[in-house]
C-alpha cells in the first residue's frame, strides 16, 4: 500500500481515535535552554512505560520488569539527548510553555485565566 498525503488508509474519525490516544503528557526534550534534567528524562521514561504497559501502577509481579524498563529507557534517551545536535538556537522553556497555554486556551481545552 502507498501512503499518500491527500488521504489515510482508514477514515478520518479513525485516525483522529488512534493519534488522539498518543501520550500528551510526554514533552519534547531536546533543544531548551535550560537544558533537560535527569527528573524530565526519568518523567518521561516513566510516561512512555505507562503508556506501553496500559498501567499507571504494576502488578508486584511486573514491579521489577516496569522500573527495568523505565531505567533504561530513560538511560538510552539520555544518551539520545546528549548526542543530538541542534541545528537551530536552544528555545526558551517559559516562552514555549506560554504559547503551549495560548494554544489549549485557543482550542477551548482550557478556560482563559481569570482577568
């Protein structure tokens, strides 16, 4: 099958049910001044594991698999934020978070903050 721009394989209610269930909570990374902390790595991992595993919390029997996977997983991110090279000046983390406030207020996921 070739995929073409113009239209999906599937309907459009379809692909808006499977890319609307992607991980919001994950943030990009790389490329902010300040740089990203070890939290953010591991917060991340953390959220990608989650997401993975379908659980917030696992069982005592998949306690050890789930931090093993959150480990390196947050390991190897690490090493993939220190490699990267950025072609483009570092963004500012409160200037970008400002326009992330303005774009959920735009798009009525969120109430305006009161005047």
């Amino acid at each position: 099958m070739t995929w073409t721009t113009d239209a999906a394989p599937w309907p459009a209610l379809e692909r808006r049910r499977i890319l609307g269930r992607m991980c919001r909570n994950i943030h990009t990374l790389h490329n902010f001044e300040p740089a990203a902390t070890s939290d953010e790595v591991h917060a991340a991992a953390l959220q990608y594991v989650r997401k993975i595993a379908g659980t917030t919390k696992p069982s005592k029997a998949n306690q050890d698999a789930f931090d093993r996977a959150v480990h390196e997983i947050a390991h190897a991110t690490q090493h993939l934020l220190d490699d990267l090279v950025a072609v483009s000046p570092p963004k500012n983390r409160e200037e970008e978070a400002a326009k992330a406030r303005e774009r959920a207020i735009r798009s009525g996921r969120y109430a305006a903050p009161a005047a």
